[in-house]
C-alpha cells in the first residue's frame, strides 16, 4: 500500500509540474484602459496559439472588454485587472471596445489583430 501511495504522488507531482510547465509557455500580452482608451489600440498575436490576455483597468470607474468576434464580455472593476485566455486563432482581425454607456461613440475602440 504504501509503494501505491507513493507512486501515486509521485505522479500528481510530474502531472502538476507538466501543467505549469504549458502553463507558463503561454505568451502573454497586456493591454490597459487608460482615458477611456485602450492602450495600445491594437494587440497583435501569432496564428495558431495559445494566449493570455490581461486587461487593466486604471480608470477610477467599472470598464468592460466586450468582442463579439471573441465571444467575450468582461467588466474589470475600477483599478482591478482581468486575464482572458484565448487561442489558438486563425489570422484576422478581432475589434473589441468598451462600455459605451448612452453614447456608443464614446466608447473606447481596440482590436487583436492575428497574423
């Protein structure tokens, strides 16, 4: 039984180190809420992978990230972050923007261009 045990922890560690090992080989890209902008206006991405994508918000007022092109919507509290994970893409164009509020054309306007 307890060569079992050991055999079996054993291999959850050679499991969770391989985990964190992918984990880590994922790139990862920034992107912030600035001026009711994001900054930049425009992330680009390899073809093909996998990606984190962080989002800051350093506005004093809820933000969101809203793309129908990525089927994503998140609200990012007033100087919180948020990390999406998304990938692998196929190239093009992906536009994303910000909470409009009552005006769509103050919204902030960005896109994740994939080559």
């Amino acid at each position: 039984m307890a060569r079992s045990a050991l055999a079996f922890w054993i291999g959850m560690g050679i499991a969770l180190a391989a985990a964190r090992s992918a984990q880590a080989s994922e790139a990862e890209y920034s992107l912030r809420i600035r001026g009711r902008e994001f900054v930049p206006a425009e992330v680009h991405v390899p073809a093909g992978v996998k990606f984190r994508l962080v989002i800051e918000n350093l506005e004093d007022r809820q933000e969101e990230f809203d793309s129908h092109a990525l089927n994503r919507e998140k609200h990012i509290a007033p100087r919180g972050k948020v990390t999406l994970f998304l990938g692998p893409l196929p190239p093009g164009r992906y536009p994303f923007e910000g909470e409009s509020g009552a005006d769509p054309a103050t919204a902030a306007h960005g896109a994740l261009v994939v080559r």
